[in-house]
C-alpha cells in the first residue's frame, strides 16, 4: 500500500527500494496474451456488427474496406464520416441531432476518399447488406441520427431489400438482447438490456440466410488474444469466440467482427458484451467465427470513455484504411484468415 507522504520521510536507499518494490508489483500485474490464432477462415463473408460508437465504427470500417466486407449492422449508430473529424460534430450532429446530418456531404467525402484511395471501391457496396436498429427511448443517440444510415446506403446499395431497419422498440440506448441484461427502458453500465428482441440472431440471420438453431456456447471456446502487436490504440487484449467447428485450419469459417460501446470495454464491464450479447450461442451452432476487438480509456488522447474512434482522436486518417483502429483491425481479419 503506497502513500504519497511516504515519500516524504524516507531517505534516498528507501525510495530506491520502494521504486523496485512498486516496479516488480506492476511487473506481477501484467500478463501475456495469446497471439490471435491463425486459422485459414473465409474472408468473403466477413461482416460487422456493433453498438453505440461500436455501430458508428461498424458502418465506417465497412465503407472503408467493402473489398473485403458484406454486411454491416448498428444499433444506436450514424452513418460513415458524421462527425467529419470534429468532436463538436459528434454531438450537435451525430447524437443530439441539434442540427440536421448533410448526407451528401457524407457520401461525397466517401467518394472522395475512393478517388484517393484511402478507402476501397465504393462500388463494392452495391449488393451489400446492412441492417439499422434505433429504440424510440434512446436518450444518447437520437433516433433521427441513426434513421440517416439508409439513407447514406442508398446512394451506393442497389437493392434496397438489402437494408434491413428496426425502429418499434421502446429501447434505452444499448445492445438489446431476448433475455440478457438491465431492463429494456434502462440507461446504464453494462449497456445491454433485455428487450425479449434477440438482436445477435437477428443480425446473423440477415446476413448468413437460416440459421441453425442456437446452442449454449462452450466457455472455453471465448480467448483473449494479443492485441498490442496490431496497434497501441487498442486495449492491450482482445476476445475472440472460436467455435469448436471452426479449431481446425481447413474450416473456412466466417467471420463476425462486433464492437462494443462506450464504457463497455474491458475495464467497466469485463467480458459481459461477449458472454452476455448472444452471438455465440449462435456462432457455435452455425460455425461463424466472432471477433471481438477491445478499446481502452485514454483521457490524454481524448477518449476517456473507451469507445471505438469515430470522431478522430487516433489521427485524422482515423475513418480510412489507413487509421490506426481500422488497420489494426483488418490485420485481425488477416491474421484469423492465414494471410499474415
């Protein structure tokens, strides 16, 4: 138990020691993780999901790398670019709705970033799937802002049964699940309300077409993977469910990266996102590989709620292939795929 007036009243032999007694104690802290395994999965039918700055990441590292996704889903998100870099845009915009969202302006940025190759072919879109829910009760991301993702998808999506949107629910703002978390109308920590709405199997439907019936996951099938050699924007684990079909590296599984929210990282909520959510139940019975990345709080960095950067706080390349979450990420696809 150290004190800071301690320090006051040692001499110089007792700091030094107190120095290496604190050192070794932090030493005895940390951990090492397991690299993500490699495990030849199938690429061509990665899709997304994710809640709150999670959804917001969902649709922007869909646009950003359509050459290798088909399908995005958000709860209580915006559209790809809607804070345009600036954090007073990710409020007055892109969650109070104080002032409309320019969709042009949006679609026109994504085209931009295509010409100069930033972000891959917009053209990848077109028989892309994308799925949108916002609950009427959500007091943080106002409805009107997440009813602007189809809107956003239409200039690139030419099927518009492909885009997928649910707005009946007198939801709070969280991932909603048949049966997990705080009540459905509830606003807080673990941001996952029961709203007997299964949204992961929803989600999963959509994209893959029927489903097998879900089973109960198998714990030890969730690991924590090594997340600091893709990047240090990132919390230093991440999880990742590998269901027992998919352990061997002829399984040509696919893979489904979900994002968690605000205040749902690591160090607020443990690991309640992924055994709480309902994805794996699903992922087991249907061999779908779920990757599950981690963020971390940095107050130095602007970001001391732990959410996915959707707003610029790891650089202004932040919503392009190029931006440290987002590449860090697709070289998580890499990894599980065999290709890195």
């Amino acid at each position: 138990d150290f004190r800071f007036t301690s320090f006051s009243t040692v001499d110089g032999s007792s700091m030094k020691a107190a120095f290496v007694v604190a050192f070794l104690a932090l030493a005895a802290c940390s951990q090492a993780y397991d690299a993500l395994p490699s495990l030849g999965a199938d690429t061509t039918q990665t899709t997304l999901s994710g809640i709150s700055s999670g959804a917001f990441f969902s649709f922007q590292f869909h646009v950003a790398y359509s050459a290798n996704v088909t399908g995005a889903a958000g709860i209580a998100g915006g559209p790809f670019y809607c804070s345009q870099g600036q954090i007073t845009n990710s409020f007055l915009y892109c969650m109070y709705a104080t002032m409309p969202i320019d969709v042009d302006t949006l679609v026109a940025k994504a085209k931009s970033y295509e010409s100069s190759g930033d972000i891959d072919a917009t053209s990848n879109l077109a028989n892309d799937k994308v799925w949108v829910y916002s609950g009427t009760a959500d007091t943080v991301v106002n409805p009107k802002v997440v009813k602007t993702v189809p809107t956003f998808y239409q200039s690139f999506i030419s099927d518009s049964s492909n885009i997928a949107e649910e707005y009946s629910i007198a939801s709070e703002h969280a991932w909603i699940t048949d049966g997990e978390g705080n009540s459905c109308g509830q606003l807080g920590s673990p941001y996952i309300n029961n709203c007997n709405y299964d949204a992961a199997g929803k989600i999963l439907a959509f994209f893959y077409g029927n489903l097998k019936d879900k089973v109960d996951p198998v714990s030890s099938n969730l690991v924590q993977f090594d997340q600091t050699e893709f990047t240090s924007s990132l919390n230093d684990y991440g999880y990742a469910y590998i269901p027992t079909g998919c352990k061997s590296s002829g399984a040509k599984c696919p893979i489904h990266v979900s994002f968690h929210g605000c205040q749902m990282e690591p160090s607020a909520i443990q690991d309640q996102f992924e055994t709480k959510g309902g994805l794996e139940g699903w992922a087991e019975a249907n061999d779908i590989i779920v990757l599950y990345p981690q963020t971390k709080t940095d107050v130095l960095k602007g970001n001391p709620e732990g959410c996915f950067d959707w707003w610029g706080y790891s650089g202004s390349n932040y919503a392009t292939k190029s931006g440290a979450q987002m590449s860090a990420v697709y070289s998580m696809l890499e990894r599980l795929a065999g290709q890195s």
